[in-house]
C-alpha cells in the first residue's frame, strides 16, 4: 500500500499550504532579543487565550514542562501528579535530571485525581521531608486516551493549593482538544491555574513549537530557565508563523478530530477480541486493550502496519490518534481494515 493511514500521533501533521504561506511571509527578527515581531504575535495571542499575562515560546513541549518544574521548583521539593502522566512517562527522566525534585505520584481515574487524594500526601514542616510545592495537572491526559480533567475538581485543588501554600499548573498540550469538546474557551478551563503549558504540534497541527505561560515576573524568570536548556531561538518567526495561523484555523476544526475518534472506537467496542472504555473517548485519542486476541501490542501494531495501518502501542494497549491529516475516508478504511483482520 503506497499511503499509509498514520494515526501513531496528532504530531505527525503535515502543514497545510495556508500555513506554509503564512510561514514564507512571516516577518521575524531576533527572538533572544525580544525582536521578532511574528514571536511576540503569537505569545501575546497565547496569552490573552488562556487569560493570562504573559507567554514564552518554545520549541516542544517537553522543553516548556521541564522550564515550568524549574521555575516554580527547588531541587528536592515535591511535586504532586498522576501516574501516567507526560513528565513521569515520556520526558526521559528529565524532572530528577534536570529539576531535581521528586514525583510523588498518585493513582487517578481517566488521568484525573482529587484533593482529597492529594492533601493526604503533604507533607509537614520538618527538615526530614521533602517541600510540597507544586501540583500538576495534565489536561486532557494522554496515557488515559485524551481524557478531560473535571473542572469540578481544578476548582477543589486551586483551594487545596491557596490554603496550603502550592503552585498550580497545567500541562495543557492538548488544551485546544478539551476546550473544543467542552465548547468552552480557553480561558474558563486555565483561569484556576498559576501557569500553563500548552502546545502547538499537536492538534493544531504545526510543525514545531509550544508555549509557557503565566504571570510576568514568572515568566521573567523563566526566561534565564529556556536559556540553560538552550531554547532561545532567533529568527524564529518563520515557526511562530505557523502557530498564529493555526490558532486562527485550526481550533474550531478539533471537533471533527473528535467525532472521527469517537466513530472509530465505536467500531473497535463491536469487537469481542478487543476491550476498550468508550466513555473514556472525549476528544482526539482512542486506547483499545487486545489481550484477548492472544497477541501483544507491538504484534498488533506490526500486523496493522502491514495492512496500511499505523499506531503505537504500550503494553496490551493500542493507541490510534484522529488529527488534520485523517479525513473520513481513513477512518472507513481503517474500520475496514480492523474488521478484516480481527472481527
């Protein structure tokens, strides 16, 4: 098969001709200096989103989480979040090599938890413990299957960290996923949170680039954290381009991501050999158990792979991820494909 179904990852897109346009005519300047006019675009425009003062922008997303542990952290203080979270999972280790603080993890629902689940995990004032610092919220959680944290609960732990003197943060990669299935803005979901990660290569569909953001003085000084990590860039515009245009474009458009991951799982759940939870279906992921076909993950993955099908796996679990670049058509085929091999 000459084209592959790729739906390993939301950050596999191809930018459109639109946005290649937009990039060839940014106007850039030096972004270390503050110079580039198109960078300042668009943090201004992530900001004012999210409804917060200021952002910084960075080339990923594991560069933005592990500049916001930094800024907000000291080495050997604690941070509070859910097991399967990006920083713990997916970012090579980086919050004990580079932060030094310690992930005091806790065993959510769908990647969410409570404060009752964390004020038991404080720790008191005594020089045996490490500090309680900081909660981190992702949302949506990828490892759950892009599943969306209740607000309900954000509010209960901005209480849990005003009365006990924590920071609030979001890793919102896919915050634009989760304000397009609640239909609400940007803004309503982030306004409990000191700070913010959000990204831009992922459902909006850029090729590179992510965000920090938050008050100015915590952005000040999380500007001289990018630098230790190497993250200032110069003419960077030409990349920001991107993200001014899909913030434009592309966020309304997320909902169609949804509804095609929602009818895909939909057609995995007629399946006796596979398990999946399609309540946990909420906005662009889909996560299928195949245990019961007597196959591990990778197995599948390959024999998918030789059909025209691409996805990842961990463990029993399949991952297959909606996005720009898969239309209807690869959602009938894939279905298809499925159907052959394993209903």
């Amino acid at each position: 098969m000459s084209k592959f179904i790729d739906l390993r990852s939301d950050t596999i897109t191809r930018p459109t001709p639109e946005m290649r346009k937009a990039m060839y005519e940014a106007e850039v300047g030096d972004d270390v200096f503050g110079d580039d006019p198109t960078v300042n675009k668009l943090q201004e425009r992530v900001a004012a989103l999210l409804g917060m003062e200021t952002a910084m922008y960075m080339p990923s997303g594991t560069m933005v989480n592990q500049v916001a542990l930094l800024t907000h952290t000291h080495p050997g203080d604690e941070v509070y979040c859910e097991i399967g979270c990006h920083i713990r999972n997916f970012e090579g280790g980086a919050p004990a090599v580079l932060a030094g603080v310690m992930l005091n993890t806790i065993q959510g629902k769908r990647g969410a938890f409570t404060a009752e689940d964390v004020e038991p995990q404080l720790r008191p004032i005594d020089s045996h413990f490490p500090p309680s610092r900081l909660i981190w919220v992702e949302n949506s959680a990828n490892r759950a299957g892009g599943t969306i944290f209740p607000q309900e609960e954000i509010l209960k732990l901005r209480r849990l960290a005003n009365r006990e003197d924590l920071m609030l943060h979001i890793d919102g990669a896919r915050i634009w996923n989760v304000a397009a299935a609640l239909g609400k803005p940007e803004k309503e979901i982030a306004e409990p949170f000191d700070s913010a990660s959000v990204c831009l290569s992922k459902g909006l569909g850029c090729p590179v680039g992510s965000c920090l953001v938050g008050k100015r003085d915590f952005i000040a000084r999380a500007h001289r954290n990018r630098k230790r990590l190497g993250g200032g860039m110069r003419q960077a515009g030409i990349i920001a381009a991107a993200g001014l245009y899909a913030l434009e474009h592309h966020r309304e458009r997320l909902v169609e991501d949804h509804a095609r991951a929602h009818r895909l799982a939909e057609s995995v759940a007629e399946i006796p050999c596979f398990q999946i939870d399609l309540d946990a279906i909420q906005t662009n992921i889909v996560i299928f158990d195949v245990s019961k076909t007597g196959r591990s993950g990778p197995e599948i993955v390959q024999e998918l792979k030789s059909h025209g099908v691409l996805s990842t796996s961990f463990g029993h679990n399949i991952r297959m991820v909606t996005h720009l670049d898969i239309t209807d058509a690869d959602i009938d085929n894939t279905i298809a494909i499925v159907r052959k091999l394993y209903a």
